[in-house]
C-alpha cells in the first residue's frame, strides 16, 4: 500500500485509494459482487442506490413495477450489511449510494456502520416518484434539507459524498462551497453534457475531492478531468473490465513518469486555481492577476506565500532561473532550459520537481480555503 500512496499520494475515508478510477452506483445494478469483480481496477466503489426509508423504499417498489431494476429489501440495515460482507478484505474504499428523505434516516444507517464506509447522499437521482418522496434531485431544490442530511451524517464522525448532475441548479459554485461549508467531504458530480470547464468552476470555488463522472472511458477524456480540478473520474454503466483496466493502467503509467496525476494545466493554459502553484512572480498582465483579485490575495502575499511554502525543500533552489526560485517556475512539460538546468544540479528527478509542486499546491490551497 505504500508504493500505492507514493503513486497517487490519495487517502479517503483514512484509507489508500489505489487508483484514481471509481465506481459510480447504479440502483439495482451496483452491489457488493458487481464491485467485487471489478475491484483488481478501481480504488473506490459506491454501491447502490440504496432506499433507506418507507417513502423511498415505496418508490423503489412503484420503479421497479414500471420495469426499472432497483434494489428491493424489507430492512435497509440488514441489507447493507449483506453487501458489505462480500467486500471483506477486500483494498476498495467502500462508499454507501444512499437515498432518503429525512436526516433522521441517514444517521440511522450511519449509527449502524460507523467509519467502515463513505456515505453517499444521493442529490441525484430524477426519477419522478424519488422526488416525491423527497430524495434524490429534490433536495437540491431544497438545500436547506441537504445541508440537514449532511450534518447529521457528521454528527456520526463519518465521511460523506454528495452525489449531484451539474446543470440542476443556478449556480454549481454556490451550491459546492455551500455543501463544503455543512460539512460535506466528497462532491461526486454527474457532468452531463458540461465537460471540464464546468468541473473547473467548482474546483476554483471548494477545496473538497472531487469525482467527475459522465461518460469518461478514454485516457484524454480522463486526463481533461484530472488537469481541470477532478480526483477521481467514475464509471457506471460503461465499468466493463476492459475500460477499467485500460484507465488504471494509462494513470497509473503516467503518475509514475509524472509524479502529480491530476496536477492542473498552467493557470494561463486554462488550469484551475491549484495552478498557482506553477505561476511566475506578479510583475506582468497576465491570468494569474484577477485570479488573485478573486481569491482575495494580494500580490505581496502570494509573494511572500510561495517564498514561505518552499522554505526547507528543494523548489526554494534555483539562483539561475528567471526569478531566482524554483517556486516560481513552470510545468515540468513546459519547455524551459534553466527550470530543467536547476532541477539536474541539485539532483532531483523531473517526477521529484512535480511532487513538490503538488505539495505546494496543497498548501495554496489550505490558505485560499481556510474559512474551515
């Protein structure tokens, strides 16, 4: 496990996430065997839907008598744990796709589990009769009673996900930084048809983990998700092996040529607000400066910021470079002689260089989201 967290230096839930691949659930289709036989590929599996109280339960009856595949039970407990004990032993991070309509339900099922697994609140689903049995996309429309579900999860000291499709509200960049603010750990967004520059709009506006999911089958359409804001990229109804596999070995290849699988494209190249951590000194008209007008930073403090951040580590060398630092230098697949120059005498490894610029990154990112 340790070779696993160097690769992708990824923890959810306190557990190595080995690969950056999930399973997305699909209601009657998503259960423990279902991840179980895919679990050599994915690091993360969120099983179900799952209906968890007698309204939603109800509707799960009412969708699989029109023809719709739904998981069906008498106790939800009970049911869950059944699943749950297919996946002993198993190195997959287990997550709990679940759709109620109080909190009162959730805390239930997280009383019952505790820390084993994440839970998921399903914000998601559109079905008629799950919104009217206020679940589902419903509580999007009623945020208040989302933000309930949330804190009473994290009453229970537990992780929790938020399964949303990005579109249904006014504004996603609200919504994000509002679920972040009640607690929530995870945002799991469905795109739709948005792609990567709705992905990086929620990436600039919260610092949670982020799962972009839609139709993401190719190593490119995976790579858009990582380089504009995304930490996992899931799978629902195309999780055949052959695709997982072909994701897992292409990120795993190139985290390990690499070193930073998600690190963003430069801020000037359309990157997200983590690729300040690639950004030149203020002293030019360019991206970086309404991007920090926007996160409310001064351009002494960005300063100062980055100069403190390298204290100690490798990227503070670099008397050669344009600014003296190899804080302030570019991409490592950017072309740049003195950059490359540096790195090779003090002896570190391009994949070291993007280590450290991740580190840094995260470190900006602690700064510009300290409100928690």
């Amino acid at each position: 496990m340790s070779e696993q967290y160097e690769r992708f230096e990824l923890l959810i839930n306190g557990q190595v996430v080995k690969t950056p691949v999930a399973l997305a659930s699909m209601a009657g289709v998503v259960d423990g065997a279902y991840a179980a036989a895919r679990a050599a590929h994915v690091g993360v599996a969120f099983l179900g839907g799952f209906s968890i109280d007698q309204p939603t339960m109800e509707a799960s009856e009412r969708l699989v008598a029109q023809g719709r595949t739904e998981f069906i039970y008498l106790d939800p407990v009970e049911a869950l744990s059944e699943e749950l004990k297919l996946l002993e032993g198993s190195d997959l991070v287990i997550g709990l796709n679940l759709r109620g309509s109080t909190p009162e339900a959730f805390a239930r099922i997280a009383e019952a589990f505790g820390t084993r697994v994440i839970y998921e609140v399903d914000a998601h689903c559109r079905q008629p009769e799950m919104m009217e049995a206020g679940a589902g996309q419903y509580l999007l429309e009623h945020p208040d009673k989302l933000d309930a579900i949330i804190r009473a999860l994290k009453k229970n000291g537990v992780v929790v996900s938020v399964k949303i499709r990005a579109g249904v509200v006014l504004d996603d960049r609200v919504l994000a930084k509002r679920l972040w603010k009640a607690g929530a750990d995870i945002l799991h967004v469905d795109l739709m048809d948005y792609g990567y520059s709705k992905l990086r709009q929620i990436r600039n506006s919260c610092p949670l983990t982020l799962i972009a999911n839609n139709s993401i089958t190719t190593f490119d359409k995976m790579r858009d998700m990582f380089t504009h804001g995304a930490d996992l990229v899931s799978l629902a109804r195309q999780a055949d092996e052959r695709t997982l596999a072909g994701l897992d070995a292409a990120i795993t290849r190139y985290a390990d040529e690499e070193g930073w699988y998600n690190s963003p494209k430069q801020l000037c190249r359309g990157g997200d607000i983590r690729a300040l951590t690639f950004c030149c000194m203020p002293v030019k008209d360019c991206p970086l400066l309404p991007m920090l007008e926007k996160i409310g930073m001064t351009r002494d403090e960005y300063q100062q910021f980055k100069q403190q951040g390298v204290e100690a580590t490798p990227l503070k060398e670099g008397n050669h470079t344009c600014f003296g630092s190899l804080a302030w230098c570019c991409k490592s697949s950017s072309p740049c002689m003195f950059r490359d120059m540096t790195i090779q005498q003090i002896g570190l490894t391009k994949k070291d260089y993007m280590r450290y610029k991740h580190r840094l990154a995260d470190r900006l990112m602690d700064r510009i989201f300290d409100e928690v």
